[in-house]
C-alpha cells in the first residue's frame, strides 16, 4: 500500500484534508448553516484567497451527508467570457452545475435532468433549476461561487432568475430551497446589478430576497497557532510562540499570508529546528520580494479609481473626503482586503502596506542609486540622520520629474527614502534561511 503523502501549507486553490494542513472550514462561519436549514438566500463574500471556496464545498458535502439535502457548489468562472450574451451565460452555469453533479459521486435519482429543458435565452436558468427540484426527492441547495465572474446583463439575468424563482416558492413552484451567492461582492452590490440605486439599504431594491451578507473572517491568532500546530504534530517542528505571535502581527489572519509565511519556511527556505521570529521576518521579506501572484493582484488593484481615492489618502497621511460616493468607495475597497474595516482606514496588515509602498515606488526607486546597506553600520543601528540628509539632496534634483505620474503624488516622496524602510530587510532576504541577519531592524 503507498504510504500516505507528506502534508503541506497550501497556497493555491482549494484546501484538501488529504494533502493540506487545514482548519475545519465550517466553524469559521457557523451563521451559514443555519441560513441553509432556515431556506434562505444569502452572500457570502471575503477577499480571494481566504478559504471561500474550500469553505463551499465542505458545507456542501456536509449537508448532503444529512441525507434530506442534495447540496451542490459550483463555479461561475466559466461564464466570464459571455460578457452580455445571456443565452451564452446560461449554458455555461448549466454545464458548470451538471459537470459539478457528475463529480460529486451523487446516485442518479439526485442528479439534475439530462438534457436540460429547452427554452428561450433568459429563462434557461429558472426553468432548468426549477425543472431539477421538481423531480429531486431532496431539497436543492446552491452554493453559487465567483458570482462575481458574471458580467453586466448576464449577471442582471442570473439575479433576476434566482429572485424570481425564489418568489414564485410559496406558490408551490419548485425552486432551490437556499441559495448562497460567494464571492468578493457585499450585499449591496448584487442589489446595484439588478437595478436598484447605490443606496444598500434602498426597502424598494429588485434583490431584496437575500436575508443577509456573511464575511468570511481572517485568522485569529489562537486559530494561527492551532494551524500551525498541525506541523508540529506531523513533524516535530515547533513554531516558538513569538513566532506565532509574529505572524498574526505580520499577516492580522490573512489566510494566504498565514500559509504563505509557513510554506516559504518550512520547505522554501527548509529552516530545520525550531521555527523562530528570525525565520519568520526572514520569509516574509522574501515573500514581498518574490511578489507571488496573490500579491501581485492587490497592487494591480491601485489603478483601479475607486481603489486610488481611498488608498491615495492613506498613503500621504491626509484627510479624505466624506460624500456617500467615498463611503461606497471605502466598501469596495475593504471588500477587496486591502483596508482593515472601514472606520479607520488602514491598510489590511504589515505585509500589504509594505507590497503596496513598494510598488508605488518602483518607479521613483529607478532613479536612486544608494546601496541600502549602507544606511545600517556595523553595529547594526539605522543612520537615520544621513538618510534625511541623502533624501534632501535627491529630492531636490527629481521632485519635478517624479511629481508628474498620474497619482498617489505621495509616493514618490516616501519611496524615495526606501533605502529607510529597506536596508535592514534586505539583509534579512541576503542572509540563509537557518541564520538571521547580524541587525534585524524595524521595517517601515
């Protein structure tokens, strides 16, 4: 028999039991099991990366399991490319649903109708679904993921179908008992798309069917640990409690950070040993160097106009404005993960604010040519005196020229500094993995 494979921290896709070093997904967002056993309609949103869609698939599973409900989770990612093609966008979830059926290992009396009904673009969905749960001898559940991948009419028809089908039920029409609608959007936005004003809390909205809007939350740090405790018991590996504590500082319980930082350790860098606060700054500046995919998505996010408005301000330290435009503005943007909540306006955590500076500074950084190195003498401490000094004289030779890039006029003020914020952590990403730099001083 082949032994059981080595688990891992994973970074990509899905969490699988089998093969990653997970927490039990459910309990993070106990509200939704209950929504589902009350019948109703509902979203759930988070960033990306933070566990939406292992959290989907396991809830699917688990109330299947219960044996009076046949729960299926499938993805909408397919029907992006129809763009307003409605009929297109139909048949795209449809195949989506029948090929997520087929997977799931369901007896033949569960699965949908084969073919669907054939019917005019823009009643397909109703239709198919409602013909489904006319002859399934089990409530259907949905768990509709990257609803956000609909685009335009398409997304204004799919919404229209769900709202419609959910309100013809008490008429005894048969229709999914629950519905949940996952993805980076609140529940305001699914209320912009079918028509109504961007007010979230407009009593006249066309979808105001769902009941509630559900946030998948980060990490806490006793969470962290538990995680990480998985390892150690797999291992023999321990995570010093510092370093625990350092990570939830680094990451606030941003799920992709929380296995990023552990991944880059434990078999990036291959620390052996016990795993200290040393290793975790040492990875967590290779990770911003290496600018994964996960965190090259947020920075592409700050050309984005509605991003720019809330960022910008942060970034020079100035008041923004308060109309009801910036408030939606300041929603959509801690939708996304790069702010912390929407009172305080900061960025989300360390490792963001430290991504998101450096990469409105790429462009400043071509013209300095001071070696950050230098700016940390041998005994370790930070000159900050001839930092100033050095930035004075450079400012005065670029301002006019880095001041002319299309926004965030802040940044190149303080990326023109970077050598501050930099020299102690490049050392730290120069140094092997096992041995932490001579002087580890703070980051900006």
């Amino acid at each position: 028999m082949r032994p059981p494979r080595a688990k891992y921290f994973n970074t990509t896709g899905p969490c699988d039991p089998r093969l990653h070093y997970m927490l039990p997904p459910t309990p993070r967002l106990p509200e939704a099991r209950a929504l589902i056993e009350m019948d109703r309609y509902f979203v759930l949103h988070a960033p990306r990366q933070t566990g939406k869609t292992t959290m989907l698939d396991t809830l699917a599973s688990e109330l299947t399991a219960q044996g009076d409900i046949a729960a299926l989770s499938f993805s909408c990612e397919r029907a992006k490319v129809a763009g307003d093609d409605v009929g297109w966008a139909e048949e795209m979830l449809l195949d989506s649903i029948r090929q997520a059926a087929a997977q799931s290992g369901w007896p033949k009396k569960l699965l949908p109708p084969d073919p669907w009904p054939q019917i005019r673009p823009g009643s397909q969905f109703i239709k198919a679904l409602s013909e489904w749960c006319r002859h399934s001898p089990r409530r259907v559940v949905l768990l509709i993921d990257e609803i956000d991948a609909l685009q335009g009419d398409s997304l204004v028809s799919i919404l229209s179908q769900l709202r419609d089908g959910h309100n013809a039920r008490h008429k005894g029409h048969p229709f999914p008992a629950s519905v949940v609608l996952c993805g980076l959007r609140d529940l305001r936005d699914y209320k912009i798309a079918s028509g109504s004003t961007p007010d979230q809390f407009n009593p006249a909205s066309p979808f105001n069917i769902l009941a509630d809007s559900l946030r998948l939350g980060d990490f806490t740090a006793d969470q962290i640990a538990e995680l990480y405790d998985q390892h150690t018991q797999a291992t023999g590996q321990e995570f010093t409690k510092d370093a625990v504590d350092r990570v939830h500082e680094l990451t606030q319980g941003q799920p992709w950070l929380v296995n990023a930082l552990a991944h880059e350790i434990t078999f990036k860098m291959g620390v052996t040993g016990t795993i200290t606060v040393e290793s975790v700054d040492v990875a967590k500046e290779r990770l911003i160097r290496a600018r994964s995919t996960h965190l090259d998505s947020l920075a592409a996010r700050l050309q984005d106009p509605r991003v720019m408005r809330v960022i910008e301000p942060i970034v020079a330290g100035m008041s923004p404005d308060t109309d009801m435009s910036f408030d939606h503005a300041v929603s959509y943007v801690h939708d996304l993960g790069l702010i912390r909540d929407t009172r305080t306006l900061d960025i989300a955590n360390p490792i963001y604010r430290e991504v998101l500076l450096r990469v409105l500074g790429d462009r400043t950084e071509r013209f300095i040519r001071a070696d950050p190195r230098s700016f940390v003498p041998p005994d370790g401490r930070f000159d900050l005196t001839r930092v100033l000094e050095e930035f004075v004289v450079f400012w005065r030779e670029h301002d006019e020229v880095l001041i002319q890039q299309e926004g965030y006029h802040e940044a190149p003020a303080r990326s023109s500094s970077w050598p501050s914020c930099t020299a102690s952590s490049t050392a730290a990403a120069n140094s092997t993995a096992n041995t932490p730099p001579a002087a580890n001083a703070s980051t900006c």
